[in-house]
C-alpha cells in the first residue's frame, strides 16, 4: 500500500482504540516517525495531511529540515537521545524536542534556542520500567526535572514522554502506564500548558491510547520497514 493508504489505516485504528475505552475522537494525535526515510515518503506523508514527523538521528533530522523547508506548517519532532555537542542542531531546527533526561541538556537547547524562533516545546523522559539500557530519568527525579525546565527561558515544558519494556499482555502494559499517567494528570493541574503524554507506538498503542496517551509514535506501519542497507 501507500503512504497514504497506510495513513489512513493507521488513523482509523487510532479512531477506534479511542471510541473502545471512550476517549475523544481526535485526542491522540499521530506522530509519524520518519527516521531513514526518503524525502519523497515524508512529502507523500505531508500530501496526504500528515504534519508531524519524529527524527532520531541529528544530521538526518537538520538535513530533511533544510531539503523541506518549503513545508512551512511542518513539525519536526526530536525523539532520540542528545549528545551535548549535538544540542544546537536540535535547537536551532525543532519544533519540538521528546528526550529530555538531563540538566545540561535542558540548559543548552534553552540557551542555543534562537531568538527568532518561539520556545522550543519539550518533553521530559521518563524510564517507567526502570531499565538500565534506557535513557529518562526515574519518576522519582520527576519533581526536580520539572522545577528546573519551567525556569528555563526559551524552552517550554508540555509534557511527559516514556518507552517501557514490552509487556506480554495489554494489561500488564496499562498496569506500567498507570504511574505516568497519574504524574502526568498531578502536573497538568499544576500547568495549564501540560497537554503532552508521548507514550505508545506499533506495539503497545492499544494499552497506551488506554492510558492516557495524547501522541502515539508510529513508523514502519506508515512508511514500511527500514532499510539497514541504505
């Protein structure tokens, strides 16, 4: 199939993962993730209505935002891990970054933001399974990480963001949401400019649309499989 016939699949499976548990049709937007993908797949992604795309890689990310500058209501998404040497790219060529784990890395996409450009929208990470292989930091850290991004000038803290180990069961996938939803609903009523939860992808969207989840993270469904080769 198409890109474009993907993306209406994968759109109405989110229609109906919102009307099962009774969520708001349209409450979960689709965050399609265009990492290693040509050019022309995320301009087919764009013809068909799509307007947010998620970049891993920071080269690949400044490049595509330069090759298609002309889209000029498109959102690039960061959703891979930073290096500090990387963090101006990032700042200068987001819109919104989803891996915010670390202090430094707070304080140099602020400080790298340019002045032209309107806060950059960030999300905080959150290791919800505890995993040493993962990056976030642990919902105990959550408090102070947020003190600190809310006192940094140019960017803008509008949520939580996690990748939990796979569970065998939707269930048990909700169970490992339930905590990050409930930090996410305390900080909302602290912050009215809270109305990002980045949780969900292929996998587990049905547990994550379950749980609260306002973005879902989705890629081979929409573009295909990636090419290692390439």
């Amino acid at each position: 199939m198409s890109v474009a016939e993907n993306l209406k699949h994968v759109r109405q499976q989110i229609l109906e993962l919102e009307q099962r548990v009774n969520r708001t049709s349209g409450s979960v937007c689709l965050l399609a993730v265009s990492k290693t993908k040509p050019l022309a797949d995320i301009e087919a992604a764009y013809a068909a209505g799509q307007r947010r795309f998620g970049e891993n890689y920071v080269q690949e990310a400044v490049d595509k935002n330069e090759s298609l500058s002309h889209l000029k209501d498109i959102e690039w998404h960061f959703i891979g891990p930073i290096q500090s040497n990387k963090s101006r790219q990032i700042a200068e060529t987001m819109t919104w970054v989803h891996t915010i784990d670390r202090e430094k890395i707070a304080r140099r996409l602020s400080e790298q933001r340019p002045a032209n450009l309107p806060p950059l929208n960030v999300l905080i990470q959150v290791n919800i399974s505890g995993e040493v292989s993962k990056s976030g930091i642990l919902l105990e850290q959550l408090d102070d990480m947020i003190l600190l991004v809310k006192q940094l000038p140019n960017i803008k803290l509008r949520g939580l963001m996690a990748i939990p180990a796979p569970q065998t069961s939707e269930t048990d996938q909700i169970q490992v949401y339930a905590p990050l939803y409930q930090a996410f609903k305390a900080l909302q009523q602290q912050d009215c400019d809270i109305d990002t939860l980045s949780i969900g992808m292929s996998g587990d969207m049905a547990a994550a649309i379950a749980s609260g989840s306002t973005m879902v993270r989705v890629g081979t469904a929409i573009f295909g499989a990636r090419d290692y080769t390439s």
